[in-house]
C-alpha cells in the first residue's frame, strides 16, 4: 500500500499531541518498503485471509506495531476463553548471563508453566515471531501440559560472525495458529571471549562422565587400562592412600570431546 508524504505528514500532526519525540521519528522513519513487509509478515504470522488493506488496517490501528496488530487481529477473530493459558517462569539456560563468542553453537532454554485451567491442546508450538533469525527451526513442538504443570522448550542457536547484541522474541501458538501466553525473549551479547560456548560443553562433558561414573565401578588401582585416560586434578578429593592430588580417569570418548571442541582450555583441565 503506497503512502504519500502528504498523508504521512497529515497522520504526524494529528497524532503530535499524543507521541513523545522519539515515538515521532520512528514514524518518519518508516518507509513504504518497511510497511510492505510488515503487512507481509503479518498475513504469514497469522495465516489471515485478509486483503493488503485488510491486513494495514489492523497495523494503523497500532500504529504499525507488529506485534500489538496480530494480538489485536485475534483478539476480533477469536474467543478469548478458548485461548490456553501460559505463564513464563525463567530462563534456565547453562551459562545464562555471559556472553557467547562469535560463530559459536549454544542451546537456549525458557521453563513455562500451564497457568489455566484445562490442559493444553496437543500440537501446541514456540514460534519465532520477530528479531535475529540465528536459530535452526522456527517451530518448535512443547508437550500437552496438565494445568499448573511446567516444562523447559529449548532451540539450538547460532552466533554471529561479529560482535553484537543478538535479539529475537518468540511465542506459544495454538495448532489453529492462535498465540497465548506471554511473550518469550531471547536477549544476549555476542563478545569474543564469551563463555556460554565453553560453559554449555563443560556442563555436557560433566554430564557424560558422571553416567559413567554412576553406570561403571573402576577399581582404585587402575592407572592406564585399556579405554581410560588418566588425568591429574587437584580439585577432586583425593583417596587416602593417594598424595594431595588425585588420579581422575576420564573416558576416551569424553577425552577427544574435551580435545577437539575446547583446544583453548585443555591444559587447564589436564594439568
């Protein structure tokens, strides 16, 4: 839908009264392109037959907020008592909080909660909705949840080449593409340097050697048997009748995973 500058300027003065500053020069920011794309992207989100101008209307209506005009399009179209109900809970990402280096593979994690009172419909999804698209999928499926009931929803994402705050937002939506709770986010600074990357693949190493401490009981003499390498740490607890340092036998299997995707702190580990 095209927009001449004269209508743009009309609409800008009538609203004047009611916009700060900054509000205003996003408006006049806004291109005929931008609004061909939103109009674009929120057919796609919402799956609306609607007509190009069907679909501005509801974007005008919030001031061409993306979000707030498909919220508003199924608040018309649908009865907001058939809705499931959503609660977000926490991030519960390893290594939340620090940064990511670039280029770098790590798995993000939110915990939500069934905060109605019917279980949810099956087939319900976490859709990506808007921001960074550095994810493998945009659609990820979540349990049926029983009322009160929580889950964990992860996506695999990865980092940009360069350095730079990374930001998307994501939503839970019904099999009939009707979105309900509250919106997620994924928010977090790309530095070179980050630990998330290391963090994540320590807390997975971790993991693997712990199945196999609990699934295999190694003899206290076993030093180099065939499908072990030892290692020395000085913060395990050493056995009685070892010295201060201990003898702390890590599968091969855990030992290449160690060497081939954390060459930079190897010999912290290892020494």
């Amino acid at each position: 839908m095209d927009i001449d500058s004269e209508s743009l300027s009309s609409t800008t003065i009538g609203m004047s009264h009611h916009l700060d500053e900054e509000l205003m020069g996003r408006l006049r920011s806004i291109t005929t392109n931008n609004r061909e794309d939103l109009i674009t992207q929120f057919r796609t989100t919402t799956n609306a037959m609607l007509t190009d101008e069907g679909c501005a209307f509801f974007l005008e209506m919030n001031n061409w907020n993306l979000n707030e005009a498909i919220l508003a399009y199924y608040d018309a179209e649908m009865p907001t008592d058939k809705v499931p109900h959503m609660k977000f809970i926490a991030d519960v990402t390893v290594g939340e909080g620090e940064a990511i280096p670039p280029n770098t593979k790590f798995v993000k994690t939110w915990r939500v909660q069934n905060s109605g009172t019917e279980r949810w419909p099956n087939n319900c999804s976490l859709r990506f909705v808007n921001g960074d698209r550095l994810h493998d999928r945009d659609e990820i499926y979540v349990s049926s949840l029983a009322p009160g009931e929580q889950t964990n929803i992860s996506i695999n994402v990865t980092s940009p080449t360069g350095a730079r705050m990374i930001r998307s937002q994501w939503r839970l939506f019904t099999p009939a593409g009707v979105p309900f709770g509250d919106p997620i986010w994924l928010a977090a600074s790309v530095e070179e340097g980050g630990l998330m990357g290391i963090t994540q693949q320590l807390e997975q190493c971790h993991s693997l050697g712990m199945n196999v401490h609990h699934n295999i009981n190694y003899p206290p003499y076993m030093n180099n048997q065939v499908g072990m390498q030892p290692t020395r740490n000085s913060h395990f607890q050493s056995p009685p009748f070892q010295s201060t340092r201990s003898i702390v036998y890590i599968p091969f299997h855990v030992h290449n995973i160690l060497q081939s995707t954390m060459p930079s702190i190897k010999d912290i580990i290892l020494h």
